[in-house]
C-alpha cells in the first residue's frame, strides 16, 4: 500500500558530492498565534544520478526509498538552470 509521493521545490546550494546534491527548501509558514508569516528553511540531500545539476539551479524534488543514510529525496526534474 503506497500513498502519494511528497514533492519539494528548491534551489541547488551544493553540488560537489557525486551523484547527490544539497537542495534547499523554503516554506511560509503562518505563527499560529501571531498570525505573523516566518521563512522556514530545510536542506535535502537529493540523488541526481547523471550530474546534471548545478549550484543555483531551481529543481523539483521527490521522495523515495532510501538511498543512503541521509539520502530520501530524489531530483525529479530542473525547472531553472543556471546554465541558460
């Protein structure tokens, strides 16, 4: 039984390990009691088996089995290179 796959979108801050990069994801998030907005930032390691990504790339992450002990993400797609 597999539900629906958590997906992410991000900007590449790492790339220097092989076949994985560092994607991170920011997320508002409205204070429960201040109803102020605050920036929540999180680092995923993702798995970029061809090494197509680059730093500043915007990417589309999503979730899998893992793949090593830091590594569940996987880079589904790269929405905006750099490299343009």
């Amino acid at each position: 039984m597999t539900g629906a796959k958590k997906a992410r979108q991000g900007v590449v801050i790492s790339d220097k390990m092989d076949k994985t990069v560092v994607v991170l994801v920011e997320q508002l998030v409205q204070h429960p009691v201040y109803k102020k907005y605050i920036r929540r930032r999180k680092k995923y390691k993702a798995h970029d088996p061809e090494n197509h990504c680059r730093v500043g790339d915007r990417v589309s992450i999503v979730e899998t089995r893992p793949l090593s002990r830091e590594k569940r993400w996987r880079v589904q797609s790269i929405m905006r290179s750099t490299a343009e």
